[in-house]
C-alpha cells in the first residue's frame, strides 16, 4: 500500500485549512434546455448554483437531499464527468499536490483519475454485462499500466478477496451476481488504483436493505483498512449518519447546511434540515415525534424561487428571506447554516 | 444469503465482518455454465428456445450451401438448351410405378410430345412405359467447379444407362428449353450473395455514419440524420429505375453485378445506420462506460471494448432483418428488368419469364424462382426475429 499522506506541492486554494482534501468553491452547473427544430436554448436547469465545501482527508462527507436537489450533479462534477459552469475544485493530489480539476489539462486529469474514484448507484448498469470479473476489476490497472498478465490477476484475486468476494469468481460475468455481489465488484473497481477519494454516489440505495448494512460495513472497513476519503451521495438520513463524518444538506442546487454529523442532527440550524429530519422513520412507535409536512413541491430548478430557495415551504419564512440569498455562515464551530433566522430559531434534531 | 445481517431490520445496525466471503450464490440459474457463459453463449442458449427461428437457421443455410455447391446439385448446365423440350412440365421423381407398386430406387418416367390438334401447341405427358431411375452422384455435362476445378459429378442424375438427351427436368424448362431446375440453384447463387454483398456494404456505410452521427452529436448528427430522412423520403422504384438506367448497358455482367449491389446499399444503409446510432447513443449513457472513461480508458477503448461488443448482436440481428430486403430489392429490379440481364441467371431474371398471363396460366413451373424468394425470405426474417429476440440476453 502506498502511503495517502499527500505531496504539498502547487497553489493552496483559498479557504483551505490544513488537513483538506478537497476544497470546492462557488460551483456551477447549469444545463441548458434546448427546444424546437434548431434547439435553441430556452432555459437553464441550475442542477448546481453555488456549492461550497471542504473535504478533510480520511473522513466521510456525507451529501444528502431530495432527488433533483444537485447532489449527484455536484459528485460528478468532481469526477469531472461534467465541465462545470464555474467555481473551483481543488483536490490536493498524491503526486501531483494541488489541482483545479475543471482547469487542469488532459495530462494532469489522468493522473488525477487515479487518485479519484466513483462508486455508481446502479450495480447493475455499472458493470459491462459483456467482461468477466477480471476484465472488469483489472481494467483500471491495465489501462493505467499498473500491473498485467499474471500479476494483474493476482491484484484482482487480492481485491476479490478484500471486498469479501471468493477469487475463484474471477472468470465469472456480472451476471452470475446478486446485486449486493455486484456492487462489491464496483468497489473493487473503485479501490483497485488505491485511489485518495472515492466518491460514492448512493452506493446502497439501490440495494436491499439486507444488503445495505454488508455494503456499508464493507466501505468503513476498506476506508480504515486503506486510509480512503469519501464523499457519500446518498437521500437515506439513516445511512448517512451511520457512515458520515460531516454532512452537507442540499437544496434545489445549494447546500443550506453543513456540521459535523452529531450536531447535524441533534441540533439542526436550517427549517429544511428539521423537516428532513422530521421524515426519518423511528423504529419506535412510542416515540415517533411529530413530523413536519412540507407544503408545495420542490421548486422546479430551471425557475427557483427568489430569495431563499426554501421560503415559499418554509414555516419561519420572513420577509428578507423572500429577496436575499442567506450566505452560508458559520454559526459555531464547523457548523455552517445558509438561512437568515438561524440566530432565532430553535430546531428540534432526532431524539437522542 | 445465509449472513445474519439480511434478518436485520436496519441498514444501521452491525452486520458480521463485511470480508468475510460471501456464500457462493448462483441466484439465476443452477446450472454453474450459466456463471462463466460469455454473450455469445448466452445469446446462443436463448436463440435455440426459438423453435422456428432455429427451424428456419436450417432452411437459409440449406440454400446458401445450394449456392455454394451449385454447380454439384444442379444437374444440368443451366444455359443448355434442350429444343426438344420447350415448355416442358416438371417431371416428379416418384417411387411408385403405375400399377402402385414401390420401387425402392426413385425414378422419374420417359416423356412423350404430341401436338394438340386445336391449338397447334405441342405438349408433354408423362410416359408410364419408360422409367429411368435416379442415382446420385453421377456422371454429366463437364463444368469448372468455382471457375477452379474441372468435375463432371452430379449430385442427382440419370443412371448411366440411360440413353442420351433422355429429359431429366425436375421443374420442368422455361421457353428455351432450359432446366428450371438448375437455373434456380445457379440462379440461388447471384440472388443470395447479392443480399449479403449489399447488406455488407450497407453495413459499412451504416457503422461509419451511424457511429459518427451517435457518437459524436451535435450539428454531425442533425445534418447525419436530415440526410437519412432525405434518403428514406425518396421513392425507391423510381430511383432504382434512375440508378439503374445510369449503369451503361454494354457493362459485362460482373460490373452490371456490383453496379447493383451498390445501387442497393447507397439506398439501404439508412435503417442500419440509425440502429447504430440508437444504440451509441442509450451506451453513452450507460454507467459502466461513464466508469471506463473514469479509469482513464482510451476512447477506442471505450469504443471497442465497450460499445461495440455491446451492440453487436443488435447488429448481427438487424443485418439478417435486412437481407431479405436486399434479396427483395434485386429481385424486383431484375423482373422490371433495371437490374440483370440475361445470360446472368438470378431469381429476379427467371422470374421476368413470367411476366404474362400466359405463361401463369399454361407453365405455372416457371414461377417456381418466386416461391424460392418467399422461402428465403420468411426463413430470414424469422431468423432475424429470433436474434433480435436473443440479442440482449441481460434485459432485467
């Protein structure tokens, strides 16, 4: 195993603090919507419209919001899947130390794809149903000419049996797989470079729930096990505070809370967090608390609301809220809310 | 699953050390095969539950083995002309004798001409008192087996007994007094590979343009895709009749033969193209080549290792749905007469003999090439069905 302790090397980025992995200011990703004959652009869907955060290194960044909210678009900008619109992604890469993912050339993004890796929510379409196990697993260390032949199959027999997989299925195809199997195969995948970060994108969502505690368990073994950083993309509060350091709640392209996972929920500081929160289901049926009814729907993205993007739902909503954008504040130690009444509220979390 | 984490009720609660090997679970099917079986193994297992597409897997090679062998099978040279014999009807191999007893070794009965009085016609009927028993593999006319080798063996015959310029027409023979028979088979040969030749070269042009048009977007695509609808917007026969008249007509047949081939797949690369095109364009998004293109693979090899393979038996299937067309297309632009001519033998030519009433009426035999067009052309389609059907063996 190669050590994760980063080469300072390059620009520190603005707002960095010792011990950051990622630092993502003020990103951007519009989509166009294109109509008619010769597909003019009629609009734009804000999917991300100016996200903020700090990724340390070894922890857990769990990203959670609704469906719709940018979450996935935020993680695949990242990945640089997507060119952003604008705003910087710093990551603080092994050999290369500080880069501008969005900026960076074509050289610089490979090497940095190899310290950057992605755990696809569908096992089933992330995987080429056409290659065998050891296609699929040895590929990213073929391609990156980090071992073949003989050895290529050793690495994917050692990754096989690090995910909890038998080497022996190693000449098997996908399709042999339950889901859960199959999403082991992706983490394979995703752990064979041994990258830096992996950025999980709803890694259990698709599967049972069965499965779900296997997967999760298996992540914070390999994250302890090989040092690995993730950003966790996921809509289930209870998975993300089970595997979460620190969580950023989403909205309709913003985030408009971020805390360490603790106080997050304990003491949320943004009406939507409380709502969201409100929605997780108790085990207990003598303590289901009363849960918030959001009314109207989420905003459509391509015309959010002014203001806030959260007023038109909100039950504190005052009058600044409907013309200002709260800017995102630290209101306590690591603990960054985006709305403008924080200071007067008093928000009830999950109980303890 | 046997781990005691699928009882819990919670994804929060602990489950046992995640590396712990999983249990060896096959959850689709028993049969251990299944485990390690690639596409096409896969593809093969669900195309052979299609009774009649295998049924028909049969009947197309039959005939592309006839075009292949057709100078063996043919038992007579197809442009021989037996003057004797114009019009003659087809002569039945039989194996019962006119009293009903069976012969075991087939045979086919003499003929005897005469004239009708009325209509001053001369026509044939069969002659109980002579039988001429058929063998195989027998002696016959001298020919170059693929322009190559030099043979005279026959598939079917006449036993060697039999006296010279005896009839042996199976189909009867057209207006020359040529064997319908053998004109078929050889005829089998142009017709048959004309629908592959032109489907290939359809193929080309589709991939390439389809491969553009899906893989890269944008204003490609749309001029790509305008120049499609243009395409499939233009009547076919009229053009075919305009692309046909170009060709000069003192052309040896073999020109006349590719003028025509290429004629077809400039018409017919159309409906592969967007085939290939769909399918780069639903692979694009698929998240296993969004996670190659992560690993640092090269775009060839995205293009290769993971799309081609993808579609391919998408492809494969689309290709065989279009032969017959192709088959089709040559047939009726040799009957309008656009296509080949004479000396050439191919389906379309023979079927122009029969192009009148009289003929449909009094030699019903020399529609027979039309009735190997049908054959071939279900049996393709069906095939076709059957691949299509097989061609994705991992739809959830």
């Amino acid at each position: 195993m190669t050590t994760n302790t980063p080469v300072q090397t390059g620009t520190v980025p603005a707002g960095a603090v010792d011990g950051d992995l990622l630092v993502v200011r003020d990103l951007v990703k519009h989509f166009p919507i294109r109509k008619g004959f010769w597909s003019k652009v009629v609009g734009h869907v804000r999917a991300v419209d100016g996200v903020s955060f700090n990724v340390r290194q070894g922890e857990t960044l769990g990203l959670v919001g609704e469906s719709g909210c940018g979450k996935t678009t935020t993680s695949r900008l990242v990945m640089r899947a997507y060119q952003p619109t604008g705003g910087t992604i710093h990551f603080r890469d092994r050999t290369q130390g500080w880069l501008d993912i969005p900026t960076a050339s074509a050289t610089q993004v490979r090497g940095v794809r190899r310290n950057l890796q992605m755990i696809f929510q569908d096992p089933y379409s992330s995987l080429n149903p056409r290659m065998t196990l050891l296609d699929i697993i040895g590929e990213p260390l073929m391609v990156n000419g980090v071992a073949k032949g003989s050895e290529l199959q050793d690495r994917v027999a050692e990754l096989l049996r690090l995910v909890g997989l038998h080497p022996e299925y190693m000449a098997r195809y996908p399709h042999a797989f339950s889901g859960g199997q199959r999403q082991r195969v992706g983490i394979a995948r995703a752990i064979a470079l041994e990258p830096q970060l992996v950025v999980c994108d709803e890694p259990v969502s698709a599967l049972d729930v069965s499965i779900q505690a296997q997967t999760l368990n298996l992540l914070e073994d390999l994250q302890a096990r090989l040092g690995l950083t993730y950003i966790f993309v996921a809509h289930d509060l209870s998975v993300v505070q089970h595997v979460s350091t620190r969580v950023a709640v989403m909205y309709v392209g913003r985030i408009v809370e971020c805390a360490p996972t603790e106080d997050l929920f304990f003491s949320p500081k943004h009406p939507y967090t409380e709502a969201l929160l409100s929605a997780v289901p108790t085990p207990d049926p003598t303590r289901r608390g009363s849960r918030i009814f959001l009314a109207g729907e989420v905003p459509d993205a391509s015309n959010p609301p002014p203001g806030c993007h959260f007023h038109p739902r909100c039950r504190y909503a005052a009058d600044i809220c409907r013309t200002t954008v709260p800017p995102l504040t630290e209101i306590a130690p690591g603990h960054t809310v985006a709305c403008h009444m924080s200071g007067q509220l008093s928000l009830t979390g999950v109980h303890a | 699953m046997t781990t005691t984490a699928s009882s819990m009720p919670s994804p929060v609660s602990a489950a046992p050390d995640p590396r712990a090997p999983l249990p060896i679970a096959t959850p689709r099917s028993e049969d251990s095969k299944v485990l390690v079986a690639s596409q096409w193994k896969l593809m093969f297992w669900r195309f052979r539950r299609h009774r009649l597409a295998m049924v028909c897997t049969v009947v197309v090679l039959f005939f592309y083995v006839v075009a292949l062998f057709a100078e063996v099978i043919a038992p007579l040279d197809p442009n021989k002309v037996y003057n004797l014999y114009r019009y003659a009807p087809p002569q039945p191999i039989s194996f019962l004798d006119k009293d009903g007893g069976f012969s075991l070794r087939p045979f086919v009965l003499g003929m005897k001409s005469s004239r009708n009085t009325e209509t001053l016609r001369i026509t044939y009927v069969p002659d109980p008192t002579k039988r001429f028993p058929v063998n195989f593999f027998v002696k016959g006319e001298r020919y170059k087996f693929w322009g190559l080798w030099e043979s005279d063996v026959h598939l079917l015959g006449l036993a060697p007994d039999a006296p010279a310029n005896t009839p042996f027409f199976l189909l009867g023979t057209d207006r020359l007094g040529r064997d319908m028979f053998s004109r078929i088979v050889y005829g089998a040969r142009i017709s048959l590979s004309i629908g592959l030749v032109g489907v290939l070269l359809s193929l080309v042009f589709g991939i390439l343009l389809g491969g553009i048009s899906g893989y890269y977007g944008g204003w490609l695509d749309a001029v790509i895709q305008r120049i499609i609808e243009f395409i499939r917007s233009l009547p076919t026969i009229p053009v075919w009749m305009a692309l046909g008249a170009a060709m000069p007509p003192k052309w040896p047949p073999e020109y006349v033969y590719f003028g025509i081939t290429i004629i077809l797949s400039l018409l017919g690369w159309t409906g592969l193209a967007r085939v290939v095109r769909g399918r780069f364009l639903a692979l694009r998004e698929e998240d296993f080549v969004l996670a190659a293109r992560l690993t640092n693979c090269s775009e060839s090899r995205i293009i290769f290792r993971h799309m081609v393979p993808s579609f391919a038996s998408h492809i494969i299937a689309s290709i065989t749905l279009a032969v017959p067309g192709m088959i089709m297309s040559e047939t009726s632009l040799s009957f309008l007469g656009l296509g080949l001519r004479s000396p050439v033998i191919s389906w379309g030519v023979l079927l122009q003999e029969a192009q009148n009433i009289q003929t449909v009426a009094l030699f019903p035999w020399l529609l027979i090439p039309g009735a190997a067009v049908i054959l071939i052309v279900l049996a393709f389609s069906f095939v076709g069905d059957g691949l299509r059907d097989a061609a994705d063996p991992y739809g959830r």
